[in-house]
C-alpha cells in the first residue's frame, strides 16, 4: 500500500519506452525473470503514455500500444508463473505512463 500511495520506491525498473510490441513484450520477459531470480518483490515498469495521431490513415492506430498492452501480459503464460499483480504506478514514479508489478517469492 506505501507504494501505491508513493512512499516507498520499487525495488528495479525497466523502461519501454521507443520499443514496438514484441520487442518491448521479450524485453519484459527477460527482465521480470531475472528480478524474480534476484529475489526482487516490486518493478516499476514504464511504459510511456503514447502519443496522439495526427496521421488519418486507413487504419486507426490507438495510442500506448504497451501501456495497454502490458497487464494482458503480465496475466498470461509465461509470466502469471510469477507475476501477483500489476497496478498502475503513483504519479510521483509516472502514474498512467507506469506499472507496478509484484513478483511472488523465490522458491
């Protein structure tokens, strides 16, 4: 709860920021496996907010991609092996532009 009201700092983080979809979900992966191995409970994960289109193309391209889609991520294989939750991150450490992520305990 001190994090989700920003008083205490997570352990590491990662950031997503400039990454497309599949290279920003292998850069996760390894990521939150290696914290998990080190022992670490809590990861920011920023992930940046998107930016607004001016371009009307053809298709329609929604702003955040990761943001949007890293908490289906997080609740999928591989990662729901370790992953308790994710909520979003305090404003003070990037609010709707970051994640919290909880890792369960080693083994």
């Amino acid at each position: 709860m001190r994090m989700k009201r920003g008083k205490t700092a997570p352990d590491v983080r990662i950031d997503l920021h400039g990454k497309t979809s599949a290279e920003g979900r292998a850069a996760l992966v390894s990521f939150l496996f290696g914290a998990h191995r080190e022992g670490h409970r809590t990861v920011l994960v920023i992930t940046g907010k998107g930016r607004e289109r001016n371009d009307a193309g053809p298709i329609p391209q929604r702003p955040g991609i990761l943001r949007q889609q890293l908490p289906q991520w997080v609740s999928s294989a591989p990662l729901d092996q370790i992953v308790l939750q994710c909520t979003e991150a305090h404003p003070r450490h990037g609010g709707s532009g970051a994640f919290y992520v909880y890792l369960a305990r080693r083994r």
